[in-house]
C-alpha cells in the first residue's frame, strides 16, 4: 500500500492489516477536502491484509465493526 495516511496492524504471525481510523480520515479530510471525503465515505471503511515478508496482498475486505490493534 506504501500510503502515509492511516493505521497498521500487525498479527506477529506473517501478515499486516491496514486501514483507515478516525485520525485517518481526519488526515485524509485535511490532505483532500470535506467534499471529496464525504462523497466517498461509503468506500472508506475497508481493509487489507498483506504479507509482511513481500507487500504481496492476500485480500480486501469492507469493515463494518472495529479491527482490535495487537500492536
């Protein structure tokens, strides 16, 4: 992902889940405008699971509960 806005979760066994928080999205309102943030807020609750060993991405999912951080 290499993205510098929002959070990373890592699982100690291989893999690594990103996604974006509140603060996230706050940073993401400041970088790109309310209006833009708003008309896709519907596509901002989701999350990926990577490999930590090669960035390779294992899958793509939509949240709709909170990820608990082990890290």
């Amino acid at each position: 992902m290499g993205s510098k806005i929002g959070q990373k979760s890592f699982d100690h066994r291989g893999t690594v889940t990103r996604y974006l928080d509140k603060a996230a999205k706050k940073a993401l309102t400041k970088a790109i405008g309310s209006q833009v943030v708003r008309q896709l807020e519907s596509f901002l609750d989701v999350y990926v699971i990577e490999s930590t060993d090669d960035g390779a991405v294992i899958t793509i999912g939509h949240r709709y509960k909170r990820i608990n951080r082990t890290n």
